[in-house]
C-alpha cells in the first residue's frame, strides 16, 4: 500500500483534502463524475472502506453528491458560489456608543426555542462534550479539599493556568501561568482591559463591522469609538489606521484578528506582525480578542498578535465560551506590562472567578479532552459552514453576496441596497427565523443591507427550510 504508514483516519481524510482542492481549484467541476470507488482505491492505493470513507467525507461538506447506480459527482464548490461581500468605506470620525436600543429589541425577541435562530454565534449543545465535562467536574469535586466552596486565587486557578499556558504554544506563545488572569468570560476580560489602559472621552479603534457586545462594553465606559475598514477576508486596512491614529488621537485599539465576528476575516500572519510594529511604534496598546482563535477549518492555527509582541504591549483575551462551555463562563487575558493593573481591576470588580467551573476545565484540558474536541468541533463547523453557503447560493436571490471564512461560527451576507436587514428580521421572526441585522455591528447603524448568519447549528432539513425561507422573503422584499 502506497500509504501504509498513515492511520485509516488520517488516510481518508488525506485523499478527500487532495480531492476538495480539485474542486477548489476548478480541475473538477461542478456536475463532473468522479473515479467509482473502486477505481479511486486501486489508483491510490486504498481499501474500498477508505474509499468509500472519503467520498463520505466529501458528500457530508456538501461537496460532492452520490447518484443511484451512476456513482459520486461534484456537486458544489466554494468558487462557484456568490460573490465576497465589499469591503466598507470608512469612518469620518469618531463617534460615541447608542446602539443598546436596537440589540436589546433584536435580541428580546429571540428567546423562544422554537425558532429557528441564525442569530447566536455560539456551538450548539450537540457539539459539546457535556458527558465529559460532567466527569471533569465530578472530579473536580473529588479532588477539592473544600468541595470547590472556596474563593479561588484572584489571579486563577493555578492549573487551569498551566493549562492554558501550554494552549499557547498552539499559538507560537511562550506562556507560563504567571502571565495569565482568569476572568468570568471573554467579556470581562475585554472590559477590565479597556478600564486598565483607557479613560472616558478616549477614542479606541475597532473593525467595522465588529461584535456588538464591544460597543455595548464602550459605551458603558464612556469611551468613542473609529471604525477601521475591514476586508472580508484580511481584515483590517492597516494604511488607514495608521492614519487615524494620528488623526483621531487613539489611544487603543480593540481587533478580533482571527475569525473576526461577524464576517469571519482573518489577518493574516505576516499582517499581525506589521500591526504590532506599527502600534509599538506608536506607543498604542492592543487588546486582541482570540476568541476564535482555536476553531480553524485549516491544517494549522493562525498566531495571535501577542506571539509577536515584544514590549508587552499587547493584551490577549479568550474563553473556553465559544469552543467547549458557553455557560461556564471562563476566559483569561495575557495583560503584559498592564497585569498589575488589571489585577487590581478585577480585585475590585469581582474578587474571583468561579471555583467550580475553573477546576473543572482545568481536569477536562489536562487529561487531554480537550484537543480531541477541538478536532471534531473543527470537522463539524467547516461542514456547516460550506453547507450553509451551499444553500444561500441555491435560495438567495442573484446579487447576494456571502463571505468564505476559514474558521469561527459566522457568515456574513450582503444584500441589494434597497433591502432593511432590520425589517427583514422582524418579518422572519413571523416565520420563527432570527438573524442579526447589520445595523447592530457598527456604532454608526451602517450595514442597513447586511446581515449575519451563525452556522453554529448542525445542518439538517429544518436549517435548509429556514435558509429557503429567509431567500424567500429576500426575494418578496
């Protein structure tokens, strides 16, 4: 066998990869036949079950389709699919926060279970390993001295530390626990961070569109905000900001430069690199939100700007809420040279983090579960994603355009101008369907045609109905 030496899982997954690229780079086209699996396994040196394993593979990414008694055909790929979303214009000043009206309207109203809900960017139960977790904290319990009923350290539980200090090397970080302060969520994280370097009336960038959560958080602390434009797959305009930060006197900047929410960009690692020197050179900190960080649809994580940070200039935030426990609420930030600071921030904030929860994660990552999760969260995402997309093409009408991200839970859709995506949420919520009007991810009420889609939940028939539906009412708009 030419590939005896690669495991049967690692094998069918190796032949679909090289077949997906095929169809990725056009050399298989849509409605082409592919080999029968016969024919693939004595070509590449198979068995029939690693054959047939990836083709199975492929036709659960929507990607290739079986037809009775003719064989396996390329049915969708990426590139033959809606155009990418344009990149928005900028910001022509710096602007205080009003958007919590419009979310709290959008989201009042997304409470019942029997929607259909595109709204929320966050994994569904399904894809979590709750059996697992409850082990970890019945032994969590088991360990416990004082059955977890204790303040823990103000810093974080010291293993659960260690643990994330190892997570970073995923990264090219070089952690040790000492670095690290565990917060009550990612949010928390963020809000101790911008209370640590900023003052009210100061002006931080951020990317446009951005998570609305993070004006809700600005404006709570009286800060402005400048949007910086964002390209729906490299991220942020790094000539434009540097032009606003002399321009706008910014004091922070705030990015999530892995999987931005909601268009799902990534900043590549080269342009990490060039966005640390610039804001050292400037003396400007970065609070770098790696949230999605860990849910890649690639072979290999993309850094952190913090790996190339040098001056402690940089302060990493994430949580374990998007990739394992949403209800934990566990994350941590890597403050650099403003450690003390937040410290104390927190010591007045909240004293300390959930106990329980804490130890917990801490057993769950220490027993190696946690990587093992991440791969199949990773399969299990990447599927949904491409379906999702695969279902937009087929339901939204001509001119629609979708973005391809490579990791995280969102796509982003852009429709015809004449279309209110806040309207269009309101008629979908008739049709128990909720989305995420563009309106709520810019301080400015822009994106009035946009919207985000989450791809948290897996595909089923009710999913394609909702898909269908919302193309629908697009279409009637």
């Amino acid at each position: 066998m030419k590939h005896e030496t690669l495991t049967a899982d690692h094998l069918y997954q190796e032949v679909a990869e090289r077949i997906e690229l095929l169809i990725e780079k056009k050399a298989l086209k849509v409605g082409d036949k592919l080999l029968s699996v016969r024919s693939l396994s004595k070509e590449q040196g198979i068995s029939l079950s690693t054959a047939f394993q990836a083709y199975y593979h492929l036709e659960s990414k929507g990607l290739v389709e079986a037809r009775p008694q003719s064989g396996y055909y390329v049915k969708f790929s990426p590139k033959h699919t809606l155009e990418i979303p344009l990149c928005c214009s900028p910001s022509e000043e710096a602007v205080p926060v009003t958007l919590d009206e419009m979310i709290s309207s959008v989201y009042n109203d997304l409470r019942s279970n029997k929607l259909i809900n595109f709204s929320l960017g966050a994994p569904a139960p399904e894809l979590l390993p709750a059996a697992k977790l409850n082990k970890a904290v019945m032994q969590a319990l088991r360990s416990s001295s004082d059955s977890c009923l204790n303040y823990e350290h103000i810093q974080g539980n010291v293993e659960l530390r260690k643990q994330i200090a190892r997570q970073s090397f995923n990264w090219g970080g070089t952690l040790s626990e000492d670095d690290i302060v565990v917060t009550a969520g990612c949010m928390e994280a963020l809000s101790l961070s911008l209370k640590a370097i900023t003052k009210p009336g100061d002006a931080v960038a951020i990317e446009s569109p951005t998570y609305f959560g993070i004006f809700q958080v600005m404006e709570s602390l009286g800060l402005k905000v400048v949007e910086i434009p964002t390209d729906p797959a490299t991220g942020i305009d790094l000539d434009y900001l540097e032009t606003s930060i002399r321009k706008f006197n910014i004091k922070t900047c705030l990015f999530v430069c892995n999987f931005n929410n909601p268009m799902g960009s990534c900043l590549p690692d080269e342009k990490k690199k060039k966005l640390v020197e610039l804001l050292t050179r400037h003396n400007v900190p970065l609070i770098e939100d790696d949230i999605y960080g860990e849910l890649f649809f690639g072979k290999t994580r993309p850094r952190t700007c913090k790996s190339f940070d040098k001056k402690g200039m940089v302060i990493q935030c994430g949580s374990f809420s998007k990739s394992l426990a949403p209800g934990y609420r566990i994350g941590w930030a890597v403050p650099g040279k403003f450690k003390e600071n937040v410290i104390r921030l927190k010591r007045m904030n909240n004293v300390s983090t959930n106990t329980l929860a804490q130890s917990a994660i801490a057993n769950f990552l220490a027993n190696g579960r946690y990587e093992l999760h991440l791969r199949h969260l990773r399969k299990a995402l990447h599927t949904q994603c491409l379906r999702y997309i695969q279902a937009v093409s087929a339901y939204f009408p001509e001119g629609t355009r979708v973005t391809r991200p490579e990791g995280g839970f969102a796509l982003w859709l852009e429709l015809d101008k004449k279309i209110d995506t806040y309207k269009l949420h309101k008629r979908a919520l008739k049709h128990g369907i909720g989305i995420a009007p563009g309106q709520i991810f810019s301080s400015q009420g822009r994106f009035e045609n946009c919207f985000r889609m989450s791809f948290g939940q897996p595909w089923s028939d009710r999913i394609e109905q909702g898909i269908r539906t919302l193309g629908e009412l697009v279409r009637k708009y």
